[in-house]
C-alpha cells in the first residue's frame, strides 16, 4: 500500500497528525521567535514593543490553528470540508483582528493612565468604551464577511447617536471641553489657579464633565469644564512653581529712606534664607511707589519656592519689619490729613 493510498484510505489518522505536526511546528517557532524578540524588547524604554507583542500572542495561535486546516485540506483533498473552509477562516482571521486591537488599545489605556490626569481616575470607563467600539465593528465586519447586509445597522446607529447626541448636548460639551483641557494644558493636578470669577484654590481634580478645585478654607468648587474653558484664569504655576511674593508698606515722611531701604532689605535677606519656603538664591527688591497721603509707600519682593508658602513668607516679613523698625526708629504713620481753613 501506497503513502497516496494511506492517505485515501485513513483520513481519520493521516488529518489529526498533519494537523498536530503543523501545529506543533510553528507553535514551536512561535514560542522560540517571541522569547529572542523579547529579550530585545526588554531593553528598550518604550513598553509599545511589550504591549504589541503581548496583544499578538492569542490572535497568533488561532492563525496557526486556522492555516493547519487549510493546510490539510490541501494535502488530503478528498476530505468534504471545503466548502466550511473559506467562511471559517476569515471569521477566525477576523475574530484574530478583533482580539489583537482589543488587547493593544487596553494595554495603551492602562500605560497611559498613570500620565494623563482624565485617565488616571475613569481608566476603567474609557477601556469598556475602547472594547464597546473594536468589539462593534469587528461584529459588523464579521456579519458582512457572510453576506449580511449591514447598511440598515449602520443607519440605525446613526440616527439613534445623532438622538442620543441631541439629549446630552450639554454633556458633551462638558466632556469635550475636558479633552480641551487635557491636550491643551491650560492648567494641571496640583496647580493653584484663579478663576475670572475671583474663586482660587488648587486643582485636584480634572474629570469628564467638570474640574474640581480646593479652596484654601477646605471646599471645593465644581466647575464644568465648558465654563471652564470659556473663562480667564490665572495660573500661579506656570512657568515655573516659583512665585512673586509682594509686601506694600509704607514709612513716614521725616523717614531717611536710604536707611529704609538699608533695613528693610537686611530683614528681607533674613527671612528668604530662613523662612521656610523662600527661594535662597533669590536677592529681595525693594521699590518706592508713591507719596502718598501719610506715608511714602514701597513694595518688597520676596520668592516662594511655591504658592503655599507666600503667606508664610508675608507672615514673617512683616513681624519682621516691624521689629526692626522699633530698634532702629523707623515710624510706620497712622492716616492722617491735613485740613487748611481759609
């Protein structure tokens, strides 16, 4: 008896072992070729080459599975499958698509969480709705794949989004607005701003719908992002962390303001190195600004590593100045006005 004539006449044993050792084979390539690509991956920064390969395994095996039954149909042609094969393998190459988008997108929404401020908290939301949507079109190309046609599907979903998008205008225009604030920047987790509206506090929150803001007195403010974007503010944080801190005093007339000057600025030396908070390296400007009805009024600048620590700052430059002005005769004026009777 014949290799042919085995063949025709022992399907049942010569399908499953060209199967298996095809299988086997290139599951063995598969496995040996992943392992020499890892090792490579592995020194890289970059986790992309980690999360592609980590989303191809599953997609990788049933390619294989698929490519050994057509394998064996084209071998053993007498073996009454062909006419399943050609449906069978693109809903398997498909299902093979689908898995690997699926896998790849949740793998770049769990990495990225932890950078992008409005992943960090609804992570879980933004991969259920990746998965909703590969799953979705996977599932319409699969039903045109077999002659389904799909258009009437396609049609309902437009008309029911454009009434769905009707109904939660203001929704989405929160929740783009977010986005906005996420490309764009304007402010950040962990930056003391200032609305138009004269609110201020720190940002610790910035979410799909809204932006939520600590005061310093410990409440918070709710803001909608589509107010949010539409307003003026004031962002201590940026260039830098640094801030201007500014002190108005004013001194008396009959004032030596060389010595003024003289004083204040040892005093503000003083409490930039020790203060907690101060920028050391920072040198103290003092300003005259004007004469005006008591006194003669100046500003002292001083610079805070942060926004949180200019209280502090002004806290004890003015306990400061007013002890050196008592030592060294330096009078701050009460009001007064001078009223001439003709």
């Amino acid at each position: 008896m014949t290799e042919v004539d085995l063949l025709r006449w022992s399907p049942w044993v010569s399908v499953p072992v060209a199967f298996t050792l095809w299988v086997v084979f290139f599951f063995t390539a598969k496995k040996v070729a992943f392992a020499l690509v890892r090792k490579f991956t592995s020194k890289t920064q970059t986790k992309l080459d980690d999360m592609l390969f980590s989303a191809m395994d599953i997609p990788l095996r049933l390619m294989i599975c698929a490519t050994g039954v057509l394998v064996v149909q084209n071998l053993i042609p007498h073996v009454d499958v062909a006419r399943f094969l050609p449906g069978a393998f693109k809903s398997v190459a498909i299902l093979a698509t689908v898995l690997f988008f699926d896998k790849f997108a949740r793998g770049l929404v769990t990495v990225y969480a932890g950078r992008i401020d409005i992943l960090r908290t609804s992570s879980g939301v933004v991969q259920g709705f990746v998965r909703v949507v590969i799953m979705g079109l996977g599932a319409l190309i699969l039903l045109d794949s077999f002659g389904v046609s799909i258009t009437p599907i396609i049609a309902s979903l437009g008309i029911g989004s454009l009434a769905v998008a009707l109904a939660l205008q203001p929704t989405l225009e929160n929740f783009f607005s977010g986005i906005q604030l996420v490309t764009d920047k304007p402010i950040q987790v962990g930056h003391f701003i200032r609305l138009e509206s004269g609110e201020e506090g720190t940002v610790t929150k910035i979410g799909w719908r809204s932006t939520w803001i600590c005061q310093p007195n410990n409440n918070t403010v709710v803001m909608p992002n589509k107010l949010l974007v539409n307003t003026r503010v004031l962002n201590y944080c940026y260039p830098d962390m640094e801030t201007a801190v500014v002190v108005p005093v004013g001194v008396h007339y009959a004032s030596d303001l060389d010595k003024v000057e003289r004083v204040t600025l040892a005093a503000a030396r003083l409490i930039q190195q020790e203060s907690p908070g101060g920028v050391c390296a920072f040198e103290p400007v003092l300003r005259y600004t004007e004469l005006a009805d008591s006194s003669i009024n100046f500003n002292v600048i001083l610079r805070a590593s942060d926004w949180s620590f200019t209280a502090a700052l002004r806290h004890d430059l003015i306990k400061a100045l007013h002890q050196r002005y008592a030592a060294e005769g330096i009078a701050i004026p009460y009001p007064t006005r001078t009223i001439i009777q003709g």
